[in-house]
C-alpha cells in the first residue's frame, strides 16, 4: 500500500477472486461482527419478506407473529439495562434491529417501534416505579405506541396541543385532545395491536404549565377494544410499510393514576408539587428527546441495509445481464462494462461503505453513552447532532439509490419478486419520520453555531439569531473524533496548488472540509445581520435557511469521508484495505464532483482541475468494475435475502 497520504491504485493483477469479499466483510461488520452473523442465521422464512403483496390485515397478522418470534431472541433484551429485564448490549441491539432492514422492513418499524421508541420512552423516561413494564415490553406481552406527533404539529414538538393537567383530588391526570388538531397521527401499532401509549402532551399543574412531558395511558381494554374515552382510528393503506399497524388516537378527558407520568426529568410527588432536576424548560425539553435518539440512529441503519440489499441485487443483475455487442465481436456486453452503467452504480456502492463505516462509530458513542461510559453532556450533544446528520444522508441515499437501482433493472426492477418495489414503498417515508429531514440538517447547522454548551439553552429562532450575532472572527465548529492519523494526512498533503492532485487524500478531505469552514462562516455572517437596528430577526433566519441546510450537510458529509479514511487505515488485511482505499477515493471524489460548481464559484478549483476531477472518477469507477460484485458480496446479506427472478440473468 503508498503512503497514507495517497490514494491506493489497485494492482493490475487483482481480480475478482484475489479480493476476499470475507476480508471485506469482516471489517464491514465492525465491532458487531457476532450480533450480525447471529442475525444471518435466521431463517428467512420466517423473518423474511413475503414473496408476494399480502392484503394489509394479513400482512399486520404476519408481522405481529414475526414479531413474537423475535422476541425469543436476545435482540430486544440488549437494549435495555440489567436491572429493566435487559442485558446493557446497546450497540448490539442497534446492529440487530438495522440487519432487519434486509428482511421485510414492516418488521423492522414494528420492533423499532416496540422497543427502540416505546420501550426506550418507557425505560429512558421513566423512573424505578416503571421498570416492571420493562420485562413485559422486551418479551411482547405488553404493545405499545409512541405517541408523540399530532395532526397539527409534527416537527414542532415543543407545541404540542394534547394535555395533561393533574387533579390534586383525585391524585390523577387527565390527558386530552382539546382540538381535532391535537390528534396523535401515523402511530405505528396504534390501528391494531398497541395496548399501552406512551403519550407526549403539555403537562399542567395548578395554573402553570411546565412543557410537553410523557405520560403512560392505556388505549385498549382487556378485550381488545379502545379503553374509555380513547378514539381509535386506522390509517389505512399507506405507500408503502404495509405490515405496521398506523393509527391515530383523540383522548377525551382520559383519567390515568399520577404515577403514569413518565418523571425522570419531572415528576410530581406525592403532595402535588412539581419538581425538576433541570430547571431551564427548554434544556429539559430537549434532554427528553435526546434521549430518545437510539431510534434515530435506529431509522439510519434501517435505510442503509435497505440501500444495500438494492445495490447487491442490481449488481447481480448488472453482472449477469447482457445488451449490445461490441462492432466485430458477437458476445453481447456486460451491462456493468458500460461506463454509465459504472457512474449510475458504483459511486452508491462506495456511498453505503461510506455511510456504514460511519454508522458504526455512531452506534459505538451510543453505547458508550447509554452505558455511561461517556457522561459530559457535550459528548450527549455531540451524539445528537451527528444521530442527525447521518439519518439525514443515510435516508436521503436510500431513497435516491434505491430509485436508481430501479431504474438500471429496467422492468425487471419493477416486478415485485425482484424487491426493488417493495424496497422502494418502503424506504420512501425514512427522509420525513423520526425527524424531517430537512429540519435536521438545519438542527445540525445550529449546533455549529454553538460553542459547545453544556446545556442545550433555548433553542428558538431568536436565541439562535443572538448566538450567531455574537459570533466575531470565525467560528466553532465540532469535528469528528481528533484523529492524529487524519491530520497527519491533510498536513502532509500540499496546499492548493494545480499540480496537486486529486488522488491525493489529503487533497479530498482537506477539499471537504474547507467547503464546510466557508459555508459556517458564511453563515454566522449573515445572522450578524440580526444586530442591525431595526432588523427582524427572524426574516435574517428564514432568509438563511437554504444555507443553513448547505452547511449542515457539508460538515456530515466531511465527518463521513473522515471516519471512511480512518477505517481504510486501520483494515488489518492488504487485500481488502486496497480495494476498501479506491472505494473510499471514489466517495470522496464523487461527493467533491457533486459540489463542482461551488468549488468553480469559490475559485476552489480551476476549470482544468475540475475537468480532471471527473476524469478521475471516471478512472476509479473502471478499476474499481472488477471489484462489483466481491464488495456487494462483502454486505453479508443473506443469500436467501436476495434471490429473485434477476438472479442469474444472461
């Protein structure tokens, strides 16, 4: 292998078979190698998709009794601590739920929802009154929702409508929808099987109100039907996600004992009084859902296995399927052989590396904070903002890849046996649940604007405007974990001179991240403008927001080709690490030519450089064409995951 400061040329004597696609996958696996392949041996039969569109209640049945069957395994257990019924494997249960997104991802929202949403609201949010839920939770026999997102508000969840206020003679709370638009919508196992919700509303005691809180309230009785006072509606057919149960639920007047609420972060005892350990509403709003953020991480994973179940069934196809003859031969050529067959392909493949290499060192600071092994709660917010960034880019290329990877299988694409179908309806609604995707990347960009606070103050247009105000001579921006190894790469590679090249992958990163440092202080720039006598604060905020999201996307992008980098390094085999360094050239290279007018409107590149840069992807897209199916092969998705009708096609 050159130097770390080079990008690796493979050998002209690789060839499909000299690269080990079990090398690959092994340092593909990451620190959850043993969860992943417990989970390969399930039976597919089982767990699997089913082989052709079901009817919706036949469909929910299925996934219901999937889901029982799951629970007799160790996945749901591992994400909850020791004294909860659970074994404290928090990674473990992120990488088991994720490897259900090569399955049927019906079943995948429906154990997201169980136990990554309820129970972890339940298990997060609540205090030692509630851990005898927990062991009914992890084993099925008690369903429940997450009821958190309204008719009339969905990402402004700080706004909510539904009540909560407590009677002091009765000792209870009384949950309400004062509005139609205070309807709790699109919960998943609400329309069928949920028995127990766990509820976000505005709690209110005595005359005060003190912020959206959760609160436990049974929305069906003993005999299946919705518990008094509680509405029930069902959904229906949606686009795709046939399997999950959506419903929406009203509450009228719905009386639950006190100790409902879920009080780890407000509680009231047993005088009546309302007590908090963090005084500040908006920071205490905010640690509530971050502790949710295991579902987020959760949705991130699911979209990326799904990406990768299209690419590896589109590589097969691409490989085996045969159009046009060459002039003077009569063999017929490999669809892959042609160049933009190769451009449409190959850089998503590198783009799932990317982003799974990520998501490992995202579920591994998971770990480490739901474990308490890291306590700060900048560490907490680090975690958060990058939760965010990668569902952001992990989404938005699942629903991009698996459109492509439709398309470059022609009809057979849009068969259902295929999967790509199914694959498609089903992915789509990941870029708008468990946060919009939009409003995340602007979540992201604001915390660039911080200076590593260590509470999360209130975070309103207007405080934000302040901050940025505040701003002189640069900015804060957090970086991925110090790598010595990454720096030493940029440091060494020279500055921006036209004979640098390209390949260099010094020269890539050091490309990203200067995209990144201009478009932060570009724009805290322009949020100085909110000083300015007179000034609307929020005009100068809503004016930012295309360049807001800009931001935010470049410093994940940054963070994702980095921690890349970093894991090509360290792949203990030669083999693999050279293939794994053209890849991780091809992402980088691929992202920088996506951005190629900003680096030509920013003078980053000259006209000649940029015409090089495409020639360079260009270049590794054809060395890396030999290579197509040992790294789709190095996802280890089950084999009885991906057969179809395409399999095998000449």
């Amino acid at each position: 292998m050159s130097s770390a400061t080079d990008s690796t040329t493979l050998p002209s004597s690789a060839s499909p078979d000299a690269v080990a696609a079990a090398a690959i996958r092994r340092h593909l696996d990451g620190p959850f190698g043993s969860v992943r392949d417990h989970c390969r041996a399930l039976d597919p039969a089982t767990f699997g998709p089913p082989s052709a569109p079901l009817p919706m209640d036949e469909h929910r049945a299925r996934v219901t009794s999937q889901l029982a069957a799951l629970a007799a395994e160790p996945y749901a257990a591992q994400g909850f601590p020791e004294h909860q019924g659970g074994t404290a494997r928090y990674g473990d249960a992120v990488a088991a739920i994720e490897m259900l997104g090569h399955t049927d991802l019906s079943l995948f929202v429906k154990a997201g929802v169980q136990w990554g949403l309820f129970g972890g609201a339940v298990s997060l949010l609540g205090t030692s009154r509630h851990d005898d839920l927990l062991p009914r939770i992890i084993s099925g026999e008690l369903q429940g929702c997450f009821a958190m997102t309204e008719t009339g508000h969905g990402s402004d969840v700080q706004s909510l409508l539904t009540t909560a206020t407590f009677d002091p003679q009765t000792d209870e709370l009384v949950v309400h929808s004062p509005s139609p638009a205070a309807r709790k919508d699109y919960i998943g196992n609400a329309a069928r099987d949920g028995q127990l919700a766990a509820v976000f509303a505005q709690l209110v005691v005595g005359d005060e109100s003190h912020g959206v809180h959760c609160v436990l309230v049974p929305i069906r009785d003993e005999s299946g039907s919705a518990a008094t006072g509680v509405t029930i509606e069902d959904c229906g057919p949606k686009l795709g996600l046939p399997g999950v149960d959506n419903g929406r639920l009203l509450f009228d007047h719905v009386r639950v004992p006190r100790t409902n609420l879920l009080g780890r972060y407000g509680d009231i005892d047993d005088a009546g009084t309302y007590a908090s350990p963090i005084d500040n509403p908006g920071r205490r709003f905010f640690t509530m859902l971050g502790t949710l953020v295991r579902g987020r991480i959760s949705v991130a994973g699911g979209a990326g296995a799904a990406a990768r179940s299209a690419l590896a069934v589109t590589t097969r196809y691409a490989v085996g399927r045969r159009q046009f003859a060459a002039p003077g031969s009569e063999v017929e050529t490999s669809v892959l052989d042609y160049r933009t067959y190769q451009r449409r392909l190959l850089p998503r493949i590198a783009t799932a590396y990317a982003l799974q290499f990520a998501q490992h060192e995202l579920v591994s600071t998971m770990d480490d904070v739901l474990a308490g092994r890291t306590t700060s709660e900048q560490a907490r917010r680090e975690l958060e903002t990058r939760a965010a960034g990668i569902k952001v880019l992990t989404t938005r290329h699942a629903t991009d890849t698996i459109q492509e990877c439709r398309e470059l299988c022609g009809g057979a694409g849009y068969l259902w046996a295929n999967r790509l179908a199914a694959l498609k309806a089903d992915t789509d609604i990941f870029t708008t649940f468990e946060g919009d995707n939009t409003v995340l990347l602007q979540l992201v960009a604001k915390s660039l604007l911080t200076e590593y606070q260590s509470t999360f103050g209130d975070l309103d247009t207007a405080g934000i405007v302040r901050f940025g105000a505040r701003l002189v001579g640069g900015t804060v921006i957090e970086r991925s974990a110090a790598r010595g190894l990454l720096q030493r790469v940029v440091d060494a590679t020279p500055g921006r001179d036209e004979d640098v090249t390209l390949g260099a992958r010094g020269t890539q990163l050091r490309l990203l991240r200067e995209r990144e440092d201009h478009l932060v202080e570009g724009l805290a720039r322009r949020l100085r403008r909110a000083t300015a006598p007179g000034a609307d604060a929020f005009a100068v905020f809503n004016a930012a927001q295309d360049h807001l999201v800009d931001a935010g996307s470049a410093h994940v992008e940054r963070l994702v080709a980095e921690t890349f980098a970093a894991s090509v390094e360290s792949c203990p085999d030669a083999r693999a690490r050279a293939v794994l360094a053209r890849v991780c050239d091809l992402y980088a290279l691929s992202t920088i030519e996506r951005h190629k007018a900003w680096y030509l409107e920013h003078d980053r590149l000259s006209p000649a450089r940029a015409k090089a840069l495409t020639a360079l992807v260009n270049e590794v897209c054809s060395e890396l064409r030999p290579h197509a199916q040992a790294l789709v092969d190095g996802f280890g998705i089950p084999e009885g995951l991906l057969t179809t009708e395409m399999s095998g096609t000449a």
